[in-house]
C-alpha cells in the first residue's frame, strides 16, 4: 500500500492517542446551519492536537455547515476559514477516474482496452506489459505497475536540494517506474499517471482541460483546478507544513499531475462527491463500475478511485455501522478525507495543514496523531 494513502486512511479511520505541541485554542466559523454536535469540538480538538488549521464541511440532508479552526498561516497568524484552498493529493483521482468513466460511456474507449491501446509502447520492460494491462487496472490499481514516489531518492530535488519547482513530466515518472519488475496488486501513483495520458490520447486535450469541462465548470467548482507545474497555490489558502513547522506550500506538483495534484476547497470536495455518487455524473453500467472494488493488499476494497468504509455508530462488534464511500490524499503540508454516506443523505470533508513528506520516506509519522477525526467522522454520520 502506498505509505500516503495509508496514513490518509489513518487519519479518518482510526482513534489514537494525540501527540505533539499543543497550540492556543481558536474560535470556530460557522456556516448557514450550526454544525452537528461534536464536530466543532472534533475539529478544535485537532488543532490542540498539533495541526497548526483545520477547515471541515459537514452535510446531514439539506443542511450545510463549514467550520474552521486554528491558523492558515501560521507566519502571519491568519486564521484558517472554510472557504479556503488545499492541496487535496489523491483525491484527485476520483476525478480522472470519472472522466475515463464517462470516455467509456459515450463509446470513445473501453475500460478492457489495453494500456497499449492508447500509449503504444509507454508500459513495456522488465516484465511491464502495456498490451496485458487495462484502463481498468490503472483505475483500481491492479495492474502491478511499480511506484517510484515510494523511493526517497525520488524526492532528492525538493528534500535535499530544496529545488520546490523541481518538474517531473509524468512520462519520467513512468519511465522510472518501467525500470522496474512488476510489485503485484497494489496502490500506485503510476497508474493515474497514465490513466491521465489515456485521457489526452483519447481526447486529443490536455487532461486539465477535460476534468474543467466535463466536471468542474458544470458543476460550478471555481476553487478547484488542476495545476500542472505551478508551485503556488492562487486565491485564499491553507498554508501547508512538515512536523517542524517549515511551511512547504509551495512546490512543483508535477510528479503526482493526475495521481494527485489538485487543489480544491471542502466545498467543492463535497459538491463533486455529491454528484458522482448520486449518479449524476455517469450513466448507471459506468456508476456500478465505479463502485465495484477489489481487494488491493494492505489498502482494502477499493474500486476506481474511490473505497468503501463502514463507520461504526454502535457499541461493539455487533453494533450499527453506515456504509460510507471515501477518498483521501496527502501530500506535503495537507492531508484531507471525503466521506459521502452510501444513500447520499451525508457527507463530511475534512482538510488540515500538516503532512511530513520526508518523515513518511524515512518510516516515521508524517502528521500529529490525533482521535478528533474518528469523533468528527461520528458526529456527521451518526445519529
């Protein structure tokens, strides 16, 4: 399992004992409905855990509601509010996974076609076949394709030499992995990577442009985008840091483009996750295809971008759980999770501004370990 995406299910799946410097407590900012019970507790209990902000978007029905606490800057003292941006990392998948989904829809490609298909001879070497791979194993991460941003020598531009605007093209990155042998079934960035080049190649347009047309201009998301190799972060915005307080916010997201460099707001998270999983956005054969999952060794059940979670609102083993679908990403400076209840009815997203790229390659924690976003995740689901 990719150690990112484990720590993001770590970070809204489990309760743990907190860890780390404890920052002033903060006000909350309230949306057009009071938050459910517990959540603003959850998410300042966050920041008194060691996250310097923490926004969250909460839905139960038809009532919406945005909080905020702690610091967006923490050089200016700037407080953290909902409406700002983030780095979302691989929570941009579900996004490129939705405009393949929809390619299959309109007849253009088939999820069975093979890589090769489109990228003749980009997936081929060290026992790596593009003509016995599919879209569909990008997609759900079983086609065995190696992971290079799992390496730490990877990561030598921006950690060691400190070169934020460093820019890998996503055909280095595959390249790289190619040198490789196959891992087997398991989490890669590499597989959406070239699930975002299958996009160009069907549609002879960037892979930006196709997620903006098809997604985020119908639906209205203005804060969310898809940079290629811009090291800022535009408009209002989280400022994002490593364990020891250095602001990493800004760095060249080329090595993750599709696999996760998208920037959004906890809005427009759960405006996207609204319409996708109630069905709007793909025809029903592409929406039982999105959903359908496969055990991926050490990361679950997982479908195409997106996973299932069942929340537990019982006591014990025996008691009640919601069935819930989930997406996660972190990354350097962020980490955040979307959670939309099977029946659509609610939703929770939440972001904060820490995550420690280089503590993650060195084995060790990469954010403060905190319980509030187990509580969190309770009081938006359950009754």
């Amino acid at each position: 399992m990719n150690s990112r995406a484990r720590a993001a299910a770590l970070w809204v799946g489990i309760c743990v004992l907190a860890v780390g410097g404890i920052l002033p407590a903060t006000a909350s900012e309230r949306g057009p409905a009071a938050p459910p019970a517990g959540l603003e507790e959850a998410v300042e209990q966050t920041v008194a855990d060691g996250f310097p902000g923490v926004v969250a978007y909460a839905r139960r029905g038809e009532r919406e509601s945005r909080t905020a606490a702690g610091l967006a800057d923490t050089a200016t003292g700037e407080r953290a509010r909902p409406d700002q941006r983030f780095r979302i990392a691989s929570n941009t998948k579900s996004f490129v996974s939705t405009v393949l989904l929809q390619l299959e829809g309109e007849g253009r490609l088939s999820l069975d076609d093979s890589v090769d298909t489109w990228l003749p001879g980009v997936v081929r070497g060290n026992g790596n076949d593009g003509t016995a791979i599919t879209v569909r194993q990008l997609l759900n991460h079983t086609s065995g394709i190696y992971d290079p941003t799992n390496e730490p020598e990877f990561f030598a531009p921006y950690l060691e030499r400190h070169d934020w605007g460093h820019v890998y093209t996503p055909r280095e990155v595959i390249a790289r992995a190619v040198r490789h042998e196959p891992t087997g079934r398991a989490y890669s960035n590499t597989n959406y990577l070239l699930a975002g080049l299958v996009i160009e190649a069907v549609t002879q347009r960037s892979a930006s442009s196709e997620i903006h047309r098809r997604i985020l201009a119908p639906l209205g998301l203005k804060d969310t985008s898809l940079p290629v190799t811009d090291p800022r972060i535009h408009g209002p915005h989280l400022h994002g840091y490593d364990l020891e307080g250095h602001d990493v916010t800004r760095f060249s997201p080329s090595y993750d483009w599709t696999a996760g460099a998208m920037i959004s707001t906890v809005a427009d998270l759960a405006r996207f996750h609204r319409a996708l999983f109630a069905g709007t956005l793909l025809r029903p054969a592409q929406q039982r295809e999105l959903l359908t999952t496969v055990q991926i060794p050490g990361e679950g059940p997982y479908g195409l971008g997106v996973k299932p979670r069942d929340v537990p609102c019982g006591p014990g083993p025996g008691g009640k759980v919601v069935r819930a679908w989930v997406t996660d990403g972190s990354g350097p400076g962020f980490i955040s999770v979307s959670l939309t209840t099977a029946d659509g009815g609610r939703q929770l997203v939440l972001a904060a501004n820490v995550y420690d790229l280089g503590a993650e390659l060195r084995k060790k924690p990469a954010f403060p370990h905190t319980d509030a976003l187990g509580k969190a995740q309770t009081a938006v689901v359950c009754d």
